[in-house]
C-alpha cells in the first residue's frame, strides 16, 4: 500500500503503537480536506481487520477480501444517509450494537465515522459511553475535516492525529508524480488553496483554468459593477461550496494586501481596497459556503457579493 509522503510519519507512529499494543481503542484522524486522511484512517482499518502480522494490511487473507470487498462483518462504516446530512442516532445504535457482537474473521470489530463532525448530537451522545470503555476488540477511527465541530467530550476521548499541509515542494512534486504537468499543478495548487488531494481533483477535472480566469475577473471587476452578470458566468458549472470556498481564500489574499500594503499578484489594478470592506466579503463567502447545500438561490447570493466586491474600489 502506498500512502503520500506526507502521511509516513503518522503512519509510522500508528503501526508502533499497533505492534506494541500501546494503540488507543478511540482515534480521530483530523485536518484539512485533500490531505489524505481517508486514505490514512481507510489504510488503519484494514490493518486492524488484516489477520496477518505485516506494516500493512496483506490483501489476500480471507478478512482482507472481505474487506476489499466492502462485505467484512467485523467492519461498520458510518456516514451521513442518501440526501441527508447528518449521523443519525438511529445509525449511531446501530454501530454500537454491532461493535458489541463477537468477532467473525478478524480478532478485532473497527468502525469508520466520516465525517465525524456530521454527526447529531445525539449520536454523538449515544456514542460516548464506547469511545470512554469500548470493547476490548473494538476501535473506532474518526475522520474530521473541522474538528472544532465536534463536542469537546468526544475529543477528549480521542488519540488525535492531525493531518497537516505538506510543503509546496512536496505537494508539488507528487502531483507530477500523478500525471500533472509543473506548471499545472503549481496553478492548481493555488486553485486548491495549498491542498494536494483537492488539487489534484481540480486538475483532473479541468477546474484550475476556471479559478484563474475568476482571479482576473475580480480584479477587473474592481470599480466596474456592471460586469458581475459576465463575472458569475465564468464559475457557472462549477459547484457553488468550491466557488464560495475560492471567494474566502481570494478575499483572505485582499485581505492580507489591504493591511500590509502589497497586493496579491493576481491584483493587478493597483487599487487601494478597504480592510474592513474585504474582511466582511470573507466572512460572507464562509456563511454563503454553509448555505452551499440547502435551496437558497446561489446565484442571488453570488451577484450580491460581487456587487460588493466591485464597490471595495470606491470605499
């Protein structure tokens, strides 16, 4: 198996405590999204559900086919149900019923959360109790994109692993190593505010042109509202929480230029802007982000930002 770069050292540290029987029964894989930790947390349980005695999982013993595929008793996978949005505690009892259960191929029961932070209250209530005393034979692995989300009682019965930003260089280079060319995956970098795994997602999917034509869309949309309408055709297609996600790291960019004085490269215009204007832009890009997903009009929402974002030139 072969997880990014990145991703050795907290590997390396979760198979010592496996070897020596030091691992905790409660972990929470947490960071930000495209850093791998799906692939890290997925790469854990099928260790744990492996029967053989190797660094990684075998792939070929019977709990290992299983797994493989997506068939293994010993193995419950809790995420949010067809068009919903959160854990349930329906699902939460579930889980817990199951982990109480007897081993059937592997000497452990393992449950995945993801997204943990997606979980009712409730059903983070229902599951405490096994985070605090699980079964000797049971581990949970958590996965979190935004920890702060989680009851603090769930954190604190947790080993944390956090997942964090690789280098440029090292994000960088293995997405040459996926096929990206240089240049491409150094836009598309820029495109996934740093993140590799999105990055390399955008790249895949012909997105990162359409970041870069939006950077030059609202630095000449400065001063000129009439040009919103030719502006929000530019990200039409593309997912409203990734174009709301490109508008918060944008304004963060203004930001920064607006409080030190040097601009952002992508801000061409030369124009002074107002910090107070862009930090307010950045707060309703993050809200704007949260309503991604319900049924409020986004192109309402999106032409009422940059009506604002054109007027930050004349405050």
């Amino acid at each position: 198996m072969t997880l990014q770069p990145w991703l050795h050292a907290s590997w390396q540290q979760f198979s010592q405590q496996l070897a020596q029987d030091r691992l905790g029964h409660a972990i929470l894989v947490q960071g930000a999204a495209g850093t791998g930790k799906l692939a890290l947390a997925e790469a854990m349980v099928a260790r744990l559900l492996c029967t053989a005695d190797g660094e990684f999982a075998c792939g070929q013993c019977r709990s290992c086919t299983l797994y493989a595929g997506g068939a293994h008793p010993d193995y419950m996978r809790l995420t949010p149900e067809e068009d919903k949005h959160v854990i349930t505690v329906k699902q939460a009892r579930a889980l817990i019923a199951n982990l109480a259960l007897t081993t059937s191929f592997s000497e452990r029961k393992v449950a995945l959360i993801v997204p943990a932070e997606a979980m009712h209250k409730s059903a983070a209530n229902a599951l405490l109790k096994n985070l605090e005393e699980p079964p000797g034979h049971a581990f949970l692995i958590l996965v979190a994109h935004d920890a702060s989300r989680l009851p603090v009682t769930i954190r604190s019965r947790c080993h944390a692993i956090a997942i964090h930003m690789p280098e440029r260089q090292v994000a960088a280079g293995w997405l040459r190593e996926q096929g990206v060319e240089a240049a491409l995956a150094e836009a598309a970098l820029d495109s996934a505010g740093g993140s590799p795994g999105t990055a390399l997602a955008f790249a895949r999917a012909g997105l990162v042109e359409a970041h870069s034509r939006l950077l030059r869309g609202l630095d000449a949309l400065l001063g000129k509202p009439g040009r919103v309408s030719e502006l929000a055709g530019v990200v039409q297609g593309v997912h409203p929480e990734t174009v709301w996600t490109w508008l918060s790291h944008c304004s963060a960019d203004a930001f920064r230029g607006a409080s030190t004085g040097h601009n952002p490269a992508w801000l061409k215009s030369g124009l002074s802007l107002a910090p107070r204007g862009v930090a307010s832009l950045q707060r309703q890009a993050d809200r704007n982000r949260m309503l991604a997903k319900t049924s409020v009009r986004q192109d309402l929402l999106l032409q009422e930002w940059l009506i604002e974002w054109a007027s930050l030139a004349r405050q």
